[in-house]
C-alpha cells in the first residue's frame, strides 16, 4: 500500500520540489493549495495520478486543517511548508508571525485530532530561527543545531526582515512546545535552511519577480553595468537538497526530533556577481563587476556555521555548491527569458 503524505502549502518554491520528488518515490501526494486555481495549475504541471489537492484559504484561520485531515485519514505523513516568507509586511505582527505562529499550532492541532494515523511531521523552520543578527556578524561564534534566535516580539515588531526572523523563531518554538505538553502519537524533524537557491520546480514557474530567496539572485540580473552591488550577504543551500532533507526528515527515524540545519557555505551579492560573470558569458558588459573577490573579507567577518550533526545524518559530506545552484537558477531565468 503507497504511503500517504500531506504537504502544506504546496505551490511553494520549495514544497514543489518536495511534492515531485515524492511523486517521483511513489508517494500519494495530498497538497494544501489556497484556492482551487492554484491547485488545478499544480495538478497540470505535475500530470501525475498520485497528486490531490485540499483547499485551506486561510492557515491562520482555527480549524483551518481540519477538514482535508477528516477527509484523508489514511495520511501517514505531514510536512508543513506553508508559511508567510515576505520582506513587504506593513502590519508584521498580523501579516507575519500571527499567521506564521497559528498556522503551525492549528495544522499539529488538526493532526492530533483527526490524523490518527499520522507518525511524522517535518516542519519548514528556518536558518533565521537559529541566528540572531548581532551574533551572524561576530566570526567569533559558532551556530549549530542547538543553536535559537534570541529574538523577541517586541524586536519582530521592528522591522519586515526582524518580522520574518521571529515569525520562524515563534513558530518553530510553539511545534516543539506542542509536543512536549501534548504528547502526540507523531514526531517532529524540523528542517532549518539558510538562504534557499537554485532553480523552480518547473520552467513556467520562473516570472519577473521570484519567490523571496530565488530574488535575490534574479535582481542581481536587473541592475545596470553601472548598477550598485547590494550588500545582501548569508548562508546558503539548494533548494534541490531542501527537498531531500524534508523527505530524509520521515525517512531516516535518526531524525525524530532533530533540527536540520541546511547550510552549503556562505555568499554575498558580489561572490553571486563574480560567478555569473565567470561562468555565464551572455551577461558579461550587462552586469556589474563590483571589486570581484572582495566577498571572501565580508563572509569572514561572519559567524561560523557548523552543521556536521546534519550532514552526518543525511549521510552527505557536500551540498551543492554555490557556483551550481547561480548558475542553474540563471539558466533557467535567461531561457525563460528567451
């Protein structure tokens, strides 16, 4: 008998590369969509038999799982991708971490309730849920697994970047909160990616504008020759290796209540700038050069990040490295383009 796994916000950059991966092991899909649009156009670019949607409008609403949990009560597994990741928040608190903090306690709740057969849920949580900003800039330090954002909700109330930091810390938090005063039936792996790279799912997904992270390599692609380098600067991964870190989440029973922390390096908008004009000739003269090299001194001013706990069981020494998740992510824009 297939397995059954439900996938929260299932249009998702990351989640649609986690539901084909999926459907490409033999798992039946049930996908969380938000209107009946976004599910009939996931449903014709996954052409699979295997794939079903639910509609959940609202994930903050109370309830908000409920019914798509009665309806399929054979899901063994849950992974919870939906989330609100945005940088143009005006009310943070109701756009981003109520949203994102609700969101997660009603999907545990419904699964508690009426997921009876459910024994593993992996979380999208964040690196942004494991660093805190004054401690990211100080090479003195070191951030691991154990590691958590010190942020609190008065600080998330600062700003969009702080709203979204929180928003992952809060929610991560109330997850593990929930199973130590509920005891559910399910365990929980929570996956703790850093900047998430690498091309879509599916060519048509690619448009002028991208999901957050995938902008910020598409922007560097807009600016003039003369254009001003950004000083976006971070840890990284593939979203290719996202998706198998969810899948390894259920998968692997080392990972029962574990973080994930998924991290390939570090980069700045200028190591970005430096490898598109490296290793993509049709856009040499139309982007700027910067001062190449001179992101080395930026990602040494930066904390360490050790993730060898999570590496070791994945069973990977590598992830894909930053020169392989530009260059496919710019690949696939220029001949979306063409």
């Amino acid at each position: 008998m297939a397995v059954s796994v439900f996938v929260s916000g299932a249009t998702g950059f990351i989640a649609q590369h986690i539901v084909k991966s999926l459907l490409k092991k033999n798992y039946i899909v049930i996908g969380s969509v938000r209107s009946t649009a976004k599910g009939e156009h996931l449903s014709k670019l996954l052409g699979s038999d295997n794939f079903s949607y639910e509609i959940v409008e609202d994930i903050e609403k109370e309830g908000a799982f409920d019914a798509a949990l009665q309806k399929h009560p054979e899901v063994s597994i849950f992974l919870h991708t939906a989330s609100p990741f945005h940088f143009k928040a005006t009310d943070i608190e109701k756009e981003l971490l109520l949203p994102a903090v609700n969101g997660t306690k009603n999907a545990l709740r419904a699964i508690q309730l009426h997921g009876k057969n459910v024994t593993n849920v992996v979380l999208t949580s964040s690196y942004a849920a494991i660093s805190t900003t004054s401690v990211e800039s100080n090479p003195e330090n070191t951030l691991t697994e154990d590691s958590w954002n010190e942020i609190t909700w008065d600080l998330a109330l600062k700003d969009p970047v702080s709203g979204y930091r929180g928003s992952k810390t809060f929610a991560e938090k109330a997850a593990w909160e929930f199973l130590e005063k509920n005891k559910p039936q399910f365990s929980l792996t929570a996956i703790n990616p850093s900047f998430v790279f690498g091309p879509q799912a599916f060519d048509s997904e690619v448009k002028d504008s991208l999901n957050t992270s995938s902008e910020v390599i598409n922007s560097l692609l807009k600016l003039e020759p003369d254009g001003t380098i950004p000083p976006v600067r971070g840890g990284f991964v593939d979203v290719r290796d996202v998706a198998d870190a969810h899948i390894a989440g259920f998968e692997n029973p080392e990972a029962k209540g574990k973080r994930l922390l998924l991290n390939a390096g570090r980069f700045t908008a200028q190591s970005i700038i430096d490898i598109l004009n490296e290793s993509v000739p049709e856009l040499k003269g139309k982007i700027p050069v910067g001062t190449p090299g001179s992101g080395k001194e930026v990602i040494a001013s930066l904390a360490t990040i050790d993730n060898s706990k999570t590496k070791k069981l994945l069973g990977v020494s590598e992830f894909i490295d930053l020169k392989t998740t530009v260059v496919d992510s710019v690949k696939q824009i220029l001949d979306n383009r063409k």
